[in-house]
C-alpha cells in the first residue's frame, strides 16, 4: 500500500534525524501488537462516521504513557491528514523498513516440535554466513511437518520436512504404478 509504505518512510527519516530511531521502531512493535490483539481498535479507526477529535483522543488515550513524542505527534498527524485507519499498516511498513535500514532479515523456521538452542545457534550462524546479514529467527511449530524443518527467508525457502518427503515417494510410487 503506497499511502502506509511513504508515511513510514517518513516517519523512519524523522526519527533517524532526532536520533530515535530505536525508540520509534520499538513503538511501532507495540502498535502491530495492539492493533492486531484489539480488532475494536482497527473498526475504530476505519469507521467514517466517528469524528477525527475523538479518534485523536482515543489515541492519545491508549498510547501516551506507551510510546514516543514524536510517535504520538505522528499519529496526530496522521488523524488530521484523515490517515488514521493506515495507522496498523504504517507500523509494518516502517517495521520492515527499519529491518532493510539496519540489514536485518528475517528468516522463520518451522518444525514439527520446535526446535533446541544448538539447533537454533547453527541455523543463526549458516543463515549469517551466507548473507552478511544480522538474522531475526521466528519459530513456528506445525504438527503436519511429521519430522525436519521447513526454512523460510523472504521468497526463497528449504523444506526439509518428512512430509514432503513422503509427498515425494508418494508421487513417485503413484508415477511408476501408473506407467
């Protein structure tokens, strides 16, 4: 969405001019998390009929003890530019951008039981050696995997996973039966 990814590239350059950029990113953590915990919040913002001065107040309310100055006074921004219902997508744009400004990727592993710290600690350092990048490793569990591990890092992804070995021979006895 054009709209959210220029006001995060926005936002990502103000705070990287008054030296906040950590203080900005770890507020935009907080709002993914509450808008996406908080579907009342999200309705809230889209609704056309409720009047901008109660959203800004809303806001205010639900985040001035949480977040930033220039956070606060971001969202003002975006609730006189009649911008607010971009508020959630706006947070993931400048997430994402912050991770491309610090050479961050993020890589997801899923297994079928999770997966040790060894494990983890060797996937962090081959994923590291291989892109020079700093490496953020979300775990996911899915009981459908039977065994191994499915490696996801932005469009290119390994599956080592005894399921889609299965699917494999599955297909290559069903090949062969057939032929």
């Amino acid at each position: 969405m054009l709209v959210a990814t220029r006001y995060a590239q926005s936002l990502l350059q103000f705070a990287l001019e008054k030296s906040a950029l950590e203080k900005v990113y770890a507020d935009m953590q907080l709002v993914v998390a509450t808008c996406q915990d908080n579907k009342e919040l999200s309705a809230f913002l889209n609704s056309p009929i409720i009047k901008t001065d109660k959203k800004t107040a809303v806001i205010k309310q639900i985040f001035s003890e949480k977040v930033s100055d220039i956070t606060l006074g971001f969202f003002t921004i975006l609730t006189q530019k009649r911008r607010e219902s971009y508020i959630s997508e706006i947070a993931k744009n400048f997430i994402s951008q912050y991770k491309e400004h610090k050479n961050i990727l993020t890589a997801v592993i899923t297994s079928a039981s999770g997966i040790d710290a060894h494990v983890r600690t060797q996937v962090l350092n081959l994923i590291k050696q291989s892109t020079q990048s700093e490496v953020e490793l979300l775990e996911k569990t899915d009981k459908s995997l039977i065994g191994g591990f499915v490696l996801r890092i932005g469009d290119k992804q390994v599956d080592a996973s005894v399921a889609r070995k299965l699917n494999e021979l599955r297909k290559t006895f069903t090949t062969k039966i057939l032929n």
